[in-house]
C-alpha cells in the first residue's frame, strides 16, 4: 500500500574503527526507502537536495518503485552534509562537521498524487517541517509514524510536542526516551511519552536491540548478534524502513502485527551495518531478508514448560 | 536431580539510589540456591561461613531441600563481607569495602554423600577452589557450570585457563567475556573462549538479557522491562541458579534446553533485583513464577512471516 516518506536525502562522510568513506550517499529518506522499498509500493518521496545529488542515485531508487514527485531539486544549492566519526564501542559518535545547506530552507510539499496516501513515516527533521507535511495532507493516514532525535527536544521542544500529538507511532532512542520523559526506566519513560501523543513508542538500543510499548503490552526484539558492526550510520532509519515497509505490505496496524514489524526492522538494521552506508541494502535479495528473518526466529524463539 | 553448588555464603551491605541495606545475607552460593532449590532438590551446598552467620538462614535453606553437609562452619571466625555502592545506572558499582575473612582460607571439601552429584555449578570463587571441588569428585557430573569474574582474570589467570579445560558451561558478562578473549565483538569472544574449555558460553548483559553460544548457534534472552531496579545485587547468581534448576529439573542438556533453562534464569533474576539481597527470592511462589515465564513469552514471541 501507498507510503510518504519525508526526511533527508544527503551526503555522508564516516570515519569508524575500521575505516573511512568517500562522501556517500546518505540520509534518513534514503535509508527508509532502501529499506521499506523491499516490502511495498509505491512509496511516495518527500525531500530536498542540491544540484550535486547524483541523478543516478535518483533512478535506481524510481527502480525500485519510489515516486520522486515530492523531491525538490534545488540546482543552484548544495545537498545536506553530515561528517562524523564513531569511537570503539560504535554507540557512540562525534559530530565532525554538518552543512545544512539545502535543508536549511526546506519547505516540503505534498503532491496531489500523494494525497489518499495510506502510511506515512515522518523520518528525523525539524519538527516544524514534520508538521508541515501532516498538515497539508487531507485526510490523515491510517498509521502515522514519527521518527526524531535530541537536538529538536534541545531547540524545538514546543513544535515537537505540536508533532507528538498528531502521531501514532513515535520512534527514539533510549537516551532520547529519557530525555524526552525525565525518567530513567525505559518503562517508565515509555509511559509518560504515550501520555504526550503516540500511543506505541519504540525505543531503539542499538546493539541491544529494541522495545515497543503499547498500553500495557511490551514486546522485545533484540539485535543480532554480529561479529563485526562496520558502520551503524543510517541503522535507525533503516529500522524504520523495515517497520514501515512490513506495516505497508501487510496493511495491518495491530500490535502483534507491530512486534513483526519490529524483527523485520531489526533484520533489514542487521544488513545496514554490515558496510558502509546503503551499500549492504543495494545488494541484499528477497532470499537474503527471509534467511535473515528466520535466524531472528532462531535467536529468540524457546519452548516454555511451566514449573 | 541432585546438583552441587559451590560458592560464598555471606553478608553484604548495598547502597543504591533508591536507598541502603543493613548487614544482609549475600553470597553467590545464597543466591544460586535460593533460585535453584525452586526447581530441584537435592541441592548439595559446598561454601564457609563464620560463626556469626544466622542459624535461622541455614535452616530455612535446609527446608527449601538444601543439604548442607559441605559448609563449614568456623565458630571463631567471622563471614565474608562485601560492601558496595551502585551508581545511577545500576550497572556500575564501587566496592566500599571487602572483608574476606573465612573465605581467605576456604578449602572446599566433598562430603561423600555429595559423590554421584548429576550436576555442579560453580560459583564466583578463586579457580584454585573451584578446581579443588572438581578434582575430589570421583565421577564427572553430566554438567558442569562455571561462573567467574574480572578479578579472577587479572590475579589468577592461570588457575582460570585450568579450571576452563574442565567446565561445560562458562558464565561470564560481556566486559568480562572481552578480557578474557581480548575481543571486543561478542560473537568473536564467545567462539575464541570455546577453544579455551567450555562447548556453551553464556554471556550476561545485565539489563541488556543474555547470550548463549553453542558451536555456531547463538541465542538470546531479553531482561523482563522493569519500571525499577530495586537492587541488582545477587542477579547474576540467581539468573545462573535458575538456569541450572532448570537443567537439573529437566534433566536434559540439550541446546534447545538450554534455551529454556535462560529464560527461567533471566525469570528469576528478573525477580531478584525488585528488592533489595534475597528478600524477593524468599516471597515468590511457583505461580509467581510461572506467570513471570509467560511474561517472557510474550516478551519476546512473534509470528512469522516471510517476504
């Protein structure tokens, strides 16, 4: 079923313990829609770049069934630049340089095309443009899905709270949970947050894996366990992707149908961060995702006999 | 069946931020057979206390199916004290104070009624009395279980190597696992310490669950989402006393029992850290328990679907 996707699409250039990129392509729009385009169609696409974004980048992703009529291409600009460099444990990481740029003006627009959409996922942006997008469309999807991060609650907590209310879904993770709560237990935080909007939040541990709450319920999904994480950039988003993506396909927005959701994003996460930025997503097949759902089923499934 | 447990019976005095303990009872070996005796008897307690050590404390074990024929009492010494102090996070901790006193001169001895033991668990002790144990048993327990820690590997790495040519299954947490293996990727550690002794590696990550290995096979165990850790003191040993209850209970040694046997471990852990010591372990039924189990399931159970 029909999917918005509205965030960045961009430049990286990463530094990790294990080596360092070229400036690649990156983004969170990016991310989600290499992940999310393995599970539905269309997806509808709302960003900014300069005139440097390659136009290849642009065709393979059309390819793959992602409408670009909601991507603005600013020639005479420059796309967004984010640099950093991640320590040892690959949980943590230092901003080396960002460049606004195009995404320093951006105003996006809904497509008539794009209206009637029935999924949309608000990816890391200002909360303001976040608003923007919900606003201008007539009739509000079936599941809303919002993704942000610690500096929007550091410089727009007001337009982020406006945000919250208009979401189902919010995604975060655990230090942004208690950040955005001022509580330290994730339960506790979760709660208070389901008080301020969504009534499911996410709560994304990296490494350890990833929480969803809803009312009372909680499910788990871990991450897996990998010999080498290579670059975790674009991991959340392509978590997200995932989710968003199983959501669509199966146009079914219980909560058991969620905790599938969140393995799916889990595995799709588990390829992200195998190589450097999107390029384990252009390679993996439909066989490679199933193999890799499957060993999400190994991981956790246990026959329980009561005592 | 029967099953051996060998480690300190002592007193601790804990500090969190929710507040402060008197002189309470600790003790890997309180805690493994608290956990333990709620699946199997008999539990064969190897362990030395001091003369100050409550009489009350050893009797109530011994109606919980405890025999403890195998712990010596030294009526003019004093118990094993630790005293420690956690941060906010609850997964750091300073040591305040450490008065070794009986357990400085700890020789283990095997009662002969404790031969013929199906199974051994051996908890965080110096390797030197943990091998001792090993070599005055006439017969091989089906399975044996060894828990250690950092400071083993700094003081007494050799002993440990030797002890490791001798265990099945290793429980250690994750830094612990890096020290020992060098290796900061789990999965690199787990697979380096199989060639040092152990066929299972079980790597505890606190509140982040556990792993356990097994050739090429890998699973994981979720931590229950509490809204707080009470105390986690003792988790570690509880989570390991219902793992190998669960064994002993089961009799069976199986990988896919194993699984199992996690998941009542992080069950019982998940109860341990509620309240301060072992005063939770001391409340809980078999129905507590069983509902708790179910908890886990939910946790963690998905339904799936390929692409």
């Amino acid at each position: 079923m029909s999917l918005i996707v509205v965030g960045s699409m961009a430049f990286d250039a990463i530094e990790t313990p294990f080596g360092k990129s070229d400036k690649i392509i990156g983004g969170a729009a990016t991310y989600i829609a290499w992940s999310a385009s393995n599970f539905t169609k269309p997806i509808r696409q709302i960003s900014v770049v300069g005139g440097d974004f390659p136009k290849e980048e642009l065709d393979i992703l059309e390819e793959r069934g992602v409408d670009l009529e909601g991507v603005q291409i600013k020639k005479d600009e420059k796309s967004f630049f984010w640099s950093g460099k991640y320590h040892m444990d690959m949980n943590t990481r230092d901003t080396l340089e960002t460049q606004l740029n195009v995404l320093g003006t951006f105003e996006p627009f809904v497509p008539d095309s794009f209206q009637d959409s029935d999924f949309l996922i608000l990816g890391n942006l200002s909360p303001a443009v976040q608003l923007s997008v919900i606003d201008q469309l007539k009739e509000r999807p079936k599941l809303v899905v919002l993704d942000t991060m610690n500096f929007w609650m550091e410089v727009a907590l007001e337009d982020l709270k406006k945000v919250l209310l208009k979401v189902d879904v919010l995604l975060v993770n655990d230090s942004e949970a208690r950040e955005l709560s001022h509580e330290f237990s994730l339960v506790k935080a979760a709660r208070k947050i389901m008080t301020m909007g969504p009534k499911y939040i996410i709560i994304k541990k990296g490494e350890h894996g990833a929480l969803l709450f809803h009312e009372d319920n909680v499910f788990f999904a871990p991450a897996l366990p990998l010999e080498e994480v290579f670059d975790p950039t674009g991991a959340g988003d392509t978590f997200a992707g995932g989710f968003m993506g199983h959501i669509a396909r199966t146009k079914d927005i219980s909560f058991e149908n969620m905790k599938t959701a969140i393995i799916v994003g889990s595995a799709m996460a588990s390829f992200c961060v195998e190589k450097f930025g999107t390029q384990r997503l252009r390679e993996i097949t439909k066989e490679d995702i199933d193999k890799r759902l499957m060993q999400f089923q190994e991981l956790v499934n246990f026959e329980i006999e009561l005592v």
